[in-house]
C-alpha cells in the first residue's frame, strides 16, 4: 500500500479490514462518500444494508435476492470465532475451480482444512452417505439458490433450520433441490431434532422475533432487546437490530440504545444514532452530541440529523460540531451519496 493504484497487503490487515476490503464491492450498502482505502473503517465511506431489510433479506439473514455476501459472511461464526477471511475459500489470482475457490468444492476439500475432525469421519457429522451429496459440507452449510438466472451461495455458514420453514416459510438447507424436496419441511424438522437435538428453537426464536419486529410488532421488543445485549450477537447483526428498534420507536428500547452508542463496531453506533432520533426522546441530546465527534462519518452524521430531529438548540460550545456534521450529512443527501 504504497500508493493510490497499488495493490494492498492483505496480510497487514485484520480479517475484519480484509473482508472490508472485499465489502468494497462484494456488500448491498449504500455509498455515503469516495476515497476508502484498505485498513479504514468501513462506515466512514459505506453503509451496508442490514436485517431490517425485508426486501433482500429473509429474518434469519437469508438472502431474498441476488444478492453480495457481506452481510451474511461477516456475521458467520467462522469469521467472527475464527477470523476466516474471503481468501480463506476464494484464491486471489484465480484458480481453475468455480468461483475461483481454492480447493474443489464438492465433499469435504473447502471445510477439511479447518475441520479435520469432521472429514474424518463425516458419516458420524452427517449422517449421510459420505458420497452423496448429504457428504458435502456446502449443500448443508452453504447451499445454493437459484436466483436471477444464477446460482448463489448463502455465506451464513450456518446449520440447516427447517423449523424456521415451518413456522416462517424461509428456505431450507435439507429441503432443496437435490436433498430431500420431495419431503415436508416438518419431516426435516424432526430428523434435525432426532440427530442434532433441540438447536432449532433459538435460532427460530431470533427469527420469529425479528420478522415481528419488522412488521411493526411492539411485543418483540424485549425479545429484540436481550439479542442487543447479548454477547454472541454478531456486530451486524446488533446494528439491524438496533435499527428496527428505531423504527419501532418504544421507549423501553432507550437504556440500550444509548448504550449501543458507545458500542465498539462503527456500524452499532450509526443505527443507534438514527434509533435515537426516530425514537424522539429528549434524554437522548446529551448522548447524541457527545457522538458529534465520532470519528467515523456515518455515526457522527446520522447523530446530527437525529439531533435536528429533536429540534436540538446547540450551545456556543458545540455548535460548530453540530454543524460540520450536519453540513456533511447534507452534503449526502444533495448528492454525494445517500442515506
């Protein structure tokens, strides 16, 4: 990185700042201003879309549309526990393989080198015949769509869960084309329950809670709130909650939102600000203002709109934070981007 058309060193960044890098294109966001560059915080130049989404997106985060993967890949447990990256799977240069993949995606190849335990002895993992295609770790972790005219692939990384079929009509891993579409999501259901136990209820629990909230729903609210405090939620995850939080608009939600304010991923902050502002509560002004000198453009910016929002009156001490962002969230909406 040693200059505005050099390549840059992947191996000097995080995974996180490595799969920004990628998100550059590879991401459904919106483009708030030019001039990124590898290493620079992801919010202070784009804004991806998130969970709220219903248009792109199912409740459990499954793409609705064709659709880049950012989302998805950066909330899978394999980036967030084990830092793989986009090149842990795609190869840089190229290669012979589809989706210029570093080893053949068919079987075990792509999951070996991270799960040695699991290939081998896939049968005891899968149940399924290895050679068959229940023996390939894609077609239940990171199964295909048809979409477009094309064949996409879902980069939740995540397990098969026809109960959220049952109850919410979403796509399932074990009930597609080439699997089981001949049976009912119930019959996969139940076989999931009898091999794996009762891992299905969380996961359909987090998705029932947030299509209700997408519809308008106040009584997911303490449900909504509990996956914003709770450790294991994904960063991007906790920003798209917040953000249906917002739009919500309950007060019970303030406490939390105030706090996700301060929260450590750029992404939280910015979807707080915004929530705080839908909300319209006068006990969020001090907050908002201290998140005028956020470093990152897209929070401070949305802060200063939520703060006009609130009919805020700045002191001769913070007026010319309040309108520098302001003036830069402006300068979004005239033309430079969008919100």
């Amino acid at each position: 990185m040693k200059g505005d058309d050099s390549l840059p060193d992947l191996s000097a960044l995080s995974a996180k700042q490595q799969v920004e890098n990628c998100a550059q294109c590879h991401a459904l966001k919106a483009v708030l201003r030019s001039g990124y560059t590898p290493g620079a915080d992801y919010q202070d130049y784009y804004e991806p879309f998130l969970i709220n989404s219903s248009e792109f997106f199912w409740p459990d985060g499954l793409s609705k549309k064709l659709a880049y993967p950012y989302l998805q890949f950066a909330s899978s447990g394999c980036f967030l526990k084990a830092g793989l990256t986009c090149t842990g799977c795609h190869a840089t240069h190229g290669s012979e393989r589809t989706a210029e993949l570093v080893a053949d995606p068919g079987g075990v190849g792509l999951c070996a080198r991270c799960h040695p335990e699991v290939a081998a002895d896939v049968n005891a993992h899968t149940h399924h015949k290895p050679t068959g295609p229940g023996g390939n770790c894609n077609m239940c972790h990171l199964p295909k769509q048809f979409r477009n005219q094309l064949d996409m692939t879902d980069h939740r990384i995540t397990v098969p869960v026809p109960e959220n079929t049952v109850k919410l009509d979403i796509p399932n891993a074990c009930n597609q084309s080439g699997c089981h579409a001949d049976q009912s999501a119930e019959w996969a259901s139940d076989w999931s329950r009898i091999w794996y136990g009762e891992y299905q209820t969380k996961r359909v629990d987090i998705a029932n809670a947030i299509h209700r909230g997408r519809e308008g729903d106040v009584s997911a609210v303490p449900t909504l709130l509990a996956l914003v405090q709770a450790d294991e939620t994904a960063p991007l995850l906790r920003a798209g909650l917040v953000e249906i939080l917002g739009k919500l608009g309950d007060r019970r939600a303030m406490p939390q939102l105030i706090e996700a304010l301060t929260d450590s991923h750029s992404s939280v902050r910015a979807q707080a600000s915004a929530a705080l502002g839908r909300v319209g509560h006068p006990l969020a002004t001090r907050p908002l203002v201290n998140a005028l000198s956020d470093s990152v453009f897209s929070v401070r910016t949305r802060a200063a709109y939520a703060l006009a929002l609130l009919d805020y009156m700045p002191s001769e001490a913070h007026r010319d934070q309040y309108q520098s962002a302001l003036g830069e969230f402006e300068s979004v909406v005239n033309g430079k981007g969008m919100m």
